[in-house]
C-alpha cells in the first residue's frame, strides 16, 4: 500500500516526514539549498545513520489508460489526456492497475502520438477489461543501499503536480 506524505516547505526548518520502507522506519528530511536552489532528501536510520542525501527529482502524474489492444505482439495504448513524450520517442514506463494483469508491468514503450502509445508484448493477455495508469516514476532511492548494505526493494516517489511523496510498499 502506498503512504502519502503531502510536502509543506517552511521558511523556518526543513519538511519532515518517516517513510517505512522494507518494513523499518526512516527519518527523511527535505532542506532546501542555494546550491542549485532545489530541495533535497536527506534519509536516515532511526538511529542516524545516513543512508542517503541527494537531490529531489519530481515524476510526472499518472496518466489514465483510455483503451488497450494487442494484435501481433503489439499493445496499443491510448490515454484519456496528452501523456506529455515526443512523439516516435520511446521511454521506459510503468503499466499498472489494468485487468488482465498481463498489461502490467514495465515496458519499453513509444510514443505514437499525443494520446497513444505503443509497445512490444509477446504474449497476448486476452482483452482488456480495466484500463489502469501509464506512469514513469522516479524512485528517489532506486538502487541506494540501506544502512546494512541491502539495496531497498520500497520507493520513494516526489509527484510535481500534487507536491506529494509517495512510498511504496
């Protein structure tokens, strides 16, 4: 289950929020910096250990699945707005909360146009029932070990447009 941690900035001390990720408990700051003028993450141990600093990076929102097809090995997508990628540009994305679950997952996709979209599938899933979200996540945390050398299986997801961070699971 994803837990959301809406982002207030102050003027007086950095926002603080404590993400459970991989079932232990975290302290993560966000100072804001004249270097780059940004915000950054500062994550760590509940016995304060640094596990991570570095700059926020934003991921666009989801984007609704309108319609989905497989013909060939090929899946079309449509969505229900712009999806925002050049098109006959191609980017790694994230499928998720379609039925059947074969649509799911992450792909290679293209963009095809400014509602479609399209990538390779062998398999055919059968016909789409729910269309779920087309997305391209920036997990803050992607690849960072913990303070025990594991790298993290949890996400931490910074979304623009809500200012919010989502962790996940």
């Amino acid at each position: 289950m994803t837990t959301l941690f809406p982002f207030a900035p102050s003027l007086v001390a950095p926002f603080q929020f404590s993400p459970t990720l991989d079932g232990a408990i975290y302290n993560a700051t966000v100072p804001s910096l004249l270097f780059g003028n940004r915000f950054y993450l500062n994550l760590m141990a509940s016995d304060g250990t640094l596990v991570w600093f570095g700059a926020i990076s934003g991921s666009k929102p989801q984007v609704q699945l309108q319609s989905l097809s497989w013909a060939n090995g090929i899946v079309s997508a449509v969505t229900t707005t712009p999806h925002g990628y050049k098109i006959a540009s191609s980017a790694m994305l994230t499928v998720a909360g379609c039925t059947p679950s074969g649509y799911n997952g992450q792909v290679q996709a293209m963009s095809t146009g400014p509602l479609s979209l399209s990538w390779i599938l062998a398999a055919n899933p059968g016909p789409a029932t729910v269309f779920g979200t087309v997305d391209q996540p920036i997990n803050l945390i992607g690849g960072v070990p913990d303070e025990n050398g594991n790298f993290f299986t949890s996400s931490i997801v910074f979304r623009i447009g809500t200012q919010t961070f989502e962790v996940s699971p």
